[in-house]
C-alpha cells in the first residue's frame, strides 16, 4: 500500500527535549552542570551567569530577591526550560519561595547548605558551613541547623572574599595561599578534644578551590560538595522523554553583563557551551 506523505501513520521526526536552564550569579554552577549533564545526556543546557549583579553576598535583600525575580520572568519567556536549577545557595536561600510562588508553573531545583547530610556523616559532632555572607545571615540557614543538626556544634563562616578567589581561580589565575588559609581558618573547631571532621561547601564555587583547600587545611576534613545531590534530585524531576532528541542550538552560556572576558569564554567553551 502506498502512504500519503500526510498520513499519520507515516514514522514522526523525534520531539525536541527542552532544555534545562542552570543559574548562578557567577560561573561556581558550572560544578552543578558538570554533574547533571553526565545524567541527563539527552538534555540541552542553558547556563545563565548573573555576572552583573556578582558577588550576590553584600546585596541588600529585598533589591537582590526583585532582581533575581526579574531576571527570571525575561529568561522563563525567552527560553521556555524543562526546569531550572538555582546552583547558587544565597540566590535560593533568598528567592527561592518568591521563584515558586511567581512561576507556579515553572519546577525549581534549589542548593541550600548541605547540613542534613553533613548531620548524618560527622563524627567529631563538630561541622562548620563555608558560605558567603549573604547565605551565614540567612534564616532558612539556622532553620536547617535547627531541624537536622541540633545535636552538632556548626559553625557557620561568611567568607567575604573566597566567591571573588573562586572566580579568578577557576579562570587560571594565581591564588595567595595565605590569603586562602585566612578564609577558610575559621573552620577549623577544636573542642573537647574533638576537631571538626567536616566542612559544608555552601557556595557552588567553592567545589573548584577544594584541593587548595585540602592542601592548607590543618587537619584532613571532609568537604562537602553539594554539586552531585542537586544534580540527582534535577535528574529525578525532569521526565525521560523517549525518543526526543538534543537540540542542536542548546548548551550555551549567557552572561548578564553581555561581556565576558576572554578567559571566561575560553572556560565556557571547555564545558562545551557557545557564549551568547
């Protein structure tokens, strides 16, 4: 028999899967987005970088949350994403409510201080939570403490500097080693005889400085990269589409400032994302 060439019994071309839009005020989410495209390889990703607005640590609150909520109404418009992934702990630890409540139809994967697992895996009962100011001022940060770590001495420590070292490092630039050691000595809890055996990377940049870290510690520690359990909890949210396809326009990077340097460009392109 002869098929019309309109005929719906004919083989369809494969849906196109939506891309899955990754945020963070800078490139620190890059550690989430590695983790989640080795799980869902059949996804196109967005990374969005709010450069402009970096570091989001000294912001005044209400202004950092109504920019947050602007910049997404525009990107949810513009992009139309499967989901989007906060890989930034002070923009959701902020805004991740009002991101809920103003694009009810939009799914969220948040990154909040990882303090519940940090809870389970100490010995010592002795953790501390490397953050950026913004995320140690936070309230939803002391209602964790309180709901999964009561029975710990955590102490939180708001680096003003280290998202910056961060940022510059990821890049190829040198780092002070002593002015590292400075931001990250507060972790270190002696106590009872009892050291801290784990600290809290609550900030999706650290992850790129922890073998520094691991270098100028004082003691050996475990450090506690949030990056692997977001990207599950995206991979358990986001539907296995049979079938579909990657489209070939995703994986690019957009920039809030609209200039990247050329080292940042350089560094999108090893992720294998196009800057727009």
């Amino acid at each position: 028999m002869t098929r019309h060439p309109n005929d719906d019994t004919q083989a369809r071309e494969p849906a196109t899967a939506k891309p899955v839009l990754v945020f963070d005020s800078g490139i620190g989410g890059l550690t989430v987005l590695r983790e989640a495209r080795v799980l869902m390889p059949e996804r196109g990703f967005i990374y969005v970088a709010d450069d402009m607005g970096f570091p989001y640590g000294g912001w005044e609150e209400a202004a950092l949350q109504a920019r947050i909520l602007s910049l997404f109404a525009d990107l949810l418009d513009t992009y139309e994403p499967e989901i989007c992934v906060i890989a930034c702990n002070t923009a959701f630890t902020l805004a991740g409510a009002a991101l809920r409540a103003a694009f009810p139809q939009m799914t969220f994967v948040g990154t909040v201080p990882a303090i519940k697992p940090a809870s389970e895996r100490t010995r010592s009962r002795l953790v501390s939570v490397l953050a950026t100011p913004g995320t140690v001022r936070r309230a939803y940060t002391r209602d964790l403490i309180q709901s999964f770590a009561s029975q710990c001495h955590v102490r939180l420590v708001g680096s003003e500097n280290l998202a910056r070292m961060a940022e510059a490092y990821i890049r190829g630039d040198a780092l002070d080693d002593a002015a590292v050691k400075a931001e990250i000595a507060p972790c270190f809890v002696e106590k009872d005889e009892a050291r801290t055996d784990i600290v809290v990377l609550a900030c999706t940049h650290y992850p790129f400085m922890a073998n520094v870290f691991r270098r100028l510690a004082p003691w050996p520690v475990d450090w506690l990269d949030p990056a692997e359990a977001i990207a599950r909890q995206a991979r358990r949210l986001v539907p296995l589409t049979e079938g579909a396809v990657h489209p070939e326009e995703a994986d690019f990077a957009v920039f809030t400032s609209g200039q990247p340097d050329f080292s940042t460009r350089r560094l999108m392109q090893g992720f294998g994302l196009r800057v727009l």
